[in-house]
C-alpha cells in the first residue's frame, strides 16, 4: 500500500510540473497578445496618469537635434517644475508650474523672465511632454507597440497629424509649408509604468525626412529634495506677479 501510494505521489509530481510550466507559458503568451492588440493605448494613458500623479524629483535631460543645430538641457523635473542648466551657452533656467521661464542673466547674475532677455523661444523648447500628450490622449487609440528586441523596456508609437499640432500650438516656430506630422516614440517600464523617455520627431510628410527631434528623458533622482526652485527667484515671485 504505501509503495502504491508513493508510485502515485511520483506521478502527481511527474504531471503537475509541466502542467504549471504550460499555465505560466499561456499565462505570459495571453499578457503579450493583449498588451500587442489592444493595450498599447491603456498602458500609455495608466502610465501618463502614473507620471503626472507622481510628487518626486525625477532627473531630466532634454536634448533636440535640428538640420544646423544641437540643444542640451540637464536638470530636474518635479511638479511641472524644471531647473537646471544648458550647458552649450551657460545659461541656468526655471520653469515655474504657471509656465513662466526665468533665465539667469550672464551680464549680472540676476534672474529674469525670459522674454527680457529676448529668449522666449524657450518657452517652446521647455514644454512639458505630458500635457502635450495628455492633450493628445484621444489618440491613444491607434497607438502602436514597437518591436524592441532584447530591450527591457516596451516602445509605443502615436502618430500626431498636423492638424492635431496646431491645435496645441506646438512647434509653431517651425517652417508650416509642407504637410508634416509629430511621431511620438515612448519608452516605458510597464512593471512599474514608469515613463523612461520620450522623443518627439517632426516628419516632412513629402521628403519622409526628420526637420527636427527632441528627446526627454527621465529617471528617479537620488536626491530627495523638497523644492527646486532657486531661492532668487522665490524672492523675486513674492515681489512681482508672474
């Protein structure tokens, strides 16, 4: 009787081990066609939520290449805030959460907002990925996995059309002769919905060339820091309206 029962136990064992392998099989093979068919769009919208909610200081670099130039910007992010520096021509900027940028004036150290020193372009330059894609979640839609071998991050593709950028104004300060869209690239942990980078790339929908690419990119920053806004400008915001 007991060698019965340990031929059986042996057996139970023998059939239950591939049977729970073929369950993690199916289980990994049904995540990977629904986020394939339709997740690409829900991961985008969870993880965009997940980022705009998210009250820590992330480490942000933003750099733009266009046909005659190169921008860099390394800093921080928190709150629709961001601070840092632009290497290439010294300069130290902040963008408040109301969306005016200050710029530290070279000649004397004193901050002032950016137009007085005749950089409002920046004002383009410093837009924050997430409102744009927030304004452009009706997309989301027709967004599309892009393969990515051996990466451990998932891309997705969304198509902004034309018409779509000029209802949000954006990239106004480039050429709008010929038809072009903005492909948008995202890069993202779908384990945590953490958002890695974004590129953004403006397509010249005749030459099927790039006019310009800007790419942001974050990651969680080891400092743990309450505020970054530069104490000259939190005296300067209690004694002017921004």
């Amino acid at each position: 009787m007991f060698l019965l029962e340990k031929k059986i136990a042996l057996e139970w064992k023998k059939g239950i081990v591939p049977l729970l392998l073929l369950l993690v099989a199916i289980s990994g093979y049904l995540n990977f066609m629904l986020f394939n068919n339709t997740g690409p769009g829900r991961i985008l919208g969870a993880a965009l939520q997940k980022m705009e909610q998210t009250e820590g200081l992330f480490t942000l670099e933003i750099q733009e290449k266009g046909q005659t130039y190169n921008l860099n910007f390394k800093g921080h992010y928190k709150n629709r805030e961001i601070y840092g520096h632009i290497p290439a021509y010294e300069l130290e900027v902040y963008k408040h959460t109301s969306g005016v940028i200050f710029v530290k004036d070279l000649k004397d150290n004193l901050w002032k907002k950016a137009p007085a020193l005749k950089l409002q372009s920046l004002q383009e330059y410093f837009v924050s990925p997430f409102e744009l894609l927030a304004t452009w979640s009706h997309l989301f839609s027709s967004a599309q996995l892009i393969n990515n071998p051996g990466g451990r991050e998932k891309v997705i593709l969304l198509h902004v059309p034309a018409a779509e950028l000029a209802k949000t104004g954006f990239l106004q300060s480039h050429p709008q002769s010929c038809p072009s869209e903005l492909q948008c690239l995202v890069n993202l942990d779908t384990d945590n919905l953490f958002i890695n980078r974004i590129v953004l790339s403006l397509q010249n929908n005749k030459s099927r060339g790039s006019i310009f690419s800007r790419t942001f990119s974050f990651s969680r920053s080891p400092e743990d820091a309450d505020e970054i806004m530069p104490e000259e400008i939190e005296k300067l915001c209690k004694d002017a309206v921004l």
